[in-house]
C-alpha cells in the first residue's frame, strides 16, 4: 500500500488523501468478495438499463408512472457506479487510498443522488395517488408538462442542495489519522478526521436533511394511507387487486429505501453498531439498486409484456 500524501503548513501535515478501510479485515475473503460485488454491479447496471430503455421504446409505457420508474433506474445506474467501481477496484489491486478531491466529488455525487431518489419516491406516490384516489382528474393534473417539471425539479434540488456540504468540507483542514471506517466516503466518517470546528456544518447538514427527506416521507406515508383506504372501499375483491397490485412495488421499494436509510443514519455511532452501520450501508448503497429493477419487472405485468414484446424478435 502505497504512504498517503501529505502536504505541510508550518508545524501542521495536512491530508490530501484518504485510505478506505472497507473490508480491510476480510484480506482472505477479498476475491470471493469481488467476485460477488462484480456479479452484484453487472445485474444492477443491466437491470436498470434495460427498464429505462424498455420505457423508451415501448409505447405502452408511455405514461407518467413508468416515466418517473425510468428516471428512478436512472437515479439508481449512477448511484450503484458512484460506489461499486472504487470498491471493485480495492478488492482488485488493494489500493485502497482515494484523493481528497475524489472522496469529495464521490460524497457530492452519492449525496445529491440519495436526495434525489427520496423525491422522486415521493413525485411516485402522489402519482399513484392521483390514479387510485382521485382517476377522473388524473389525465389533467399529471400531464407531460408536470411530469417533467416534477422530475426536473427532484433531480435538481437534489444537486444544488448538497452543494453547502461540499462547501464547508472543502474549507476544513484534515491533519491525521487519514482512515476512513467505511466503503465510501459519507458524512460522518469524514467529519471525524476533520481538525477544524464542524458544528457549523452539522447543523446545516441536519436541516438540509430534514427538508429534503421529512417532508418527501410524509407525503409518501400520506398518500399511501389514502391509496390503501381506497382501496379497501372497492366492493370487488378483483377491483382491490388490480388495484393495489399498480403500488405495491412501489411501496417495497419506499419501504426498503427509508428503512435500511433511517437505519444507518439513526443508529448510534458507536463500537458496537459500527459494523452493523457498515452493513446496512452495503444494503441500500448496493444492494437497492439491485432489488429494485427486480421487484419492478418481477411483480409488474406491462415491464414483462414490455420485455417479452422486446425479446421476440431475438428469440425467433
């Protein structure tokens, strides 16, 4: 392993890179882990892409919910080779140092694409909402323009809201140890190498936190306790299962996203839970992008008419 880098202010050595100490105590274990995050990345990737691209193509999905289903897998394309590609390489070579600048653009990129996500869970839920509770306004409330303005807005708030974060961490002076206990760069990792006062920062971070993922739950608990209602009303048991069977992937999916993040986020730092903070980071950093394409292609009939539709030609 090569020495990290340093750079020296009077009697002060400033780090300029950091090494991630992931599965550092798992040396014999490194090439079947490989092996498995490769296999892990492949699936994700093609998975994603293949919904977005039957979304495209197949004009029978040309509507609001499979609109924002194919900017969802697009969210998680980027998010899973935000991580994967950095941790493929250390199981690969054993380098496990990674640049300041470079642990910075990976927390900015994974930041903004978990903000993101959360909205558009939400832009999702009131879609479904729309359709199950209020159908006879749902053409003229979720029209092409509102969809695109919705999704143009997720992605962007995402972005420009973890702009301070990366603001005030590029501001902080980082002097030793330069370990990192964690599989990528997140907040409270790097917080805890930080010499200089980070309240300022914890603070903004908190309420930039609180806007972007409180508010998105609570719509999406909302409309999910209206949808469900709603459907318990319909007389026929054939009518209640059409009816839940258009939602129900979308609220595995909430679910296992706000569950395994709350998780993370909510657990006390400690000795004891570090490990297990670790591995719910590995869940829904890497293993949610993989679930999600399968639960959406598995438990939807139109993604499979779609996909089958798409195969045909290839099959005959």
């Amino acid at each position: 392993m090569k020495p990290p880098a340093h750079q020296h202010q009077g009697n002060q050595t400033t780090i300029t890179e950091f090494i991630l100490l992931g599965f550092g105590d798992l040396l014999q274990l490194q090439t079947l882990l490989f092996l498995m995050f490769l296999g892990i990345y492949i699936v994700t990737v093609v998975g994603n892409i293949l919904i977005v691209v039957l979304v495209v193509t197949d004009r029978h999905l040309h509507t609001p919910m499979y609109f924002f289903l194919g900017n969802l897998s697009c969210v998680e394309t980027c998010y899973t080779s935000t991580l994967l590609p950095r941790m493929l390489a250390s199981l690969l070579t054993g380098d496990r140092t990674i640049s300041f600048s470079g642990c910075l653009t990976q927390f900015y990129i994974f930041g903004s694409l978990a903000a993101t996500e959360c909205l558009l869970l939400s832009v999702m839920s009131y879609d479904r909402y729309l359709a199950i509770c209020q159908p006879l306004h749902y053409a003229t409330r979720m029209n092409s323009r509102f969809c695109l303005q919705m999704t143009t807005g997720s992605w962007a708030s995402g972005f420009l809201a973890s702009l301070p974060t990366i603001f005030f961490i590029s501001q902080f002076t980082f002097c030793g140890p330069n370990e990192l206990d964690h599989f990528f760069c997140d907040l409270s990792p790097i917080i805890k190498l930080a010499c200089s006062d980070t309240r300022q920062l914890e603070v903004s971070t908190f309420i930039l936190c609180f806007i972007l993922t409180l508010p998105p739950f609570l719509l999406t608990v909302a409309s999910y306790v209206s949808i469900i209602s709603t459907i318990l009303k319909i007389p026929s048991s054939t009518g209640r299962q059409k009816a839940f069977s258009t939602c129900s992937s979308h609220l595995i999916v909430v679910t296992i996203f706000y569950g395994t993040l709350v998780t993370v986020y909510l657990l006390p730092d400690t000795e004891s839970l570090r490990d297990l903070n670790k591995m719910f980071s590995i869940f829904y950093g890497v293993l949610t992008p993989l679930i999600n394409p399968l639960i959406y292609s598995l438990r939807n009939q139109e993604v499979k008419r779609a996909l089958r539709t798409a195969l045909l030609p290839c099959l005959t």
